[in-house]
C-alpha cells in the first residue's frame, strides 16, 4: 500500500515556512515545491494585488496543473492575499 503524503504550509512572511518545509523534507525524504517559485515559473498568476504588493496565485490553474497528485511532497511557502 502506497501512502500519498501532502503536506500544505501557510503562513505570513518571514515566519519561516520555507525553512521548515525544506528542514520536514530534508529529514522526511519528501520533495519540497515552494509554490511560489512553481506559480512563477509556469506563470499560474491571475493579477496582481496592489494592497498587499504580490501576486494573485490562480488556486484552480495550480491546482489542475498535477504537480500536487504525486506521491510525497512537501508544499511551501506561499503569501496569499485571500486571508484576513
């Protein structure tokens, strides 16, 4: 039996969500995607927030993309304007 592992981290900036994804993945032998870096590289941005000076990640275009489908990941760091 095959365990799909998906583990999302949220967080405001510079609270660490990339150092600990690294660090869970490095000790966890998962693969680590900073979906940022994911979103810019295959340009899955719908906009861009004035108030808040970042991107709008669109959720359905990464969502639909796959990457999240594989076996063990670990998924970091991400700023999203959608939380209060």
């Amino acid at each position: 039996m095959v365990l799909k592992v998906e583990l999302f981290i949220s967080g405001t900036p510079g609270t660490g969500k990339s150092t600990l994804g690294r660090e869970l993945a490095d000790r966890t032998q998962l693969n680590y995607i900073n979906v940022g870096e994911y979103a810019k590289d295959n340009d899955f941005f719908d906009g861009y927030d004035e108030d808040y000076k970042c991107p709008v990640l669109d959720e359905d275009r990464v969502s639909y993309s796959g990457v999240f489908a594989v076996v063990g990941e670990v998924d970091a760091d991400y700023r999203s304007t959608d939380l209060p």
